[in-house]
C-alpha cells in the first residue's frame, strides 16, 4: 500500500464514522413520548411525579368551578 491508497482508506473510515454518529443520535426522542402532546406524563422521578400531581389537582379544580358555574 502506498501514501494515497491510505489516505484513501481513512477518508472512508472517516466518512463511515460521520455517518454512523449522524444516525445513533442521542437527541432522537424516547419511543414512549414520541406523538404525545404532553411527554411529562410518561417521566418518572420526584420532580416529575410532583409536576404531574400539581397537574392532576389544577385539573380537578378547574373541572369542579367550572361545574359550579353551571
């Protein structure tokens, strides 16, 4: 192998790794919050389970005024 037969194979090498890493990006959405409107709804942890009971109880409230306005 000479110079220009190496050079050749690490441009490929390259190109092969630039497109492997476009690919396997880390910033493609999780399958279960992909086509939702609300992806916090599938998050687990204190935050989130936190953020989602404060949710739930603005929602039951503004459910029961707009029941008494009724």
């Amino acid at each position: 192998m000479d110079k220009q037969d190496i050079k050749k194979d690490l441009k490929t090498d390259r190109k092969k790794t630039v497109e492997e890493e476009k690919d396997n990006s880390v910033s493609q959405p999780d399958p279960e919050t992909l086509h939702k409107t609300d992806p916090q709804e599938s998050m687990k942890g204190p935050v989130s389970s936190l953020v989602n009971k404060v949710k739930e109880n603005a929602e039951e409230n503004d459910e029961e005024e707009n029941d008494e306005k009724e």
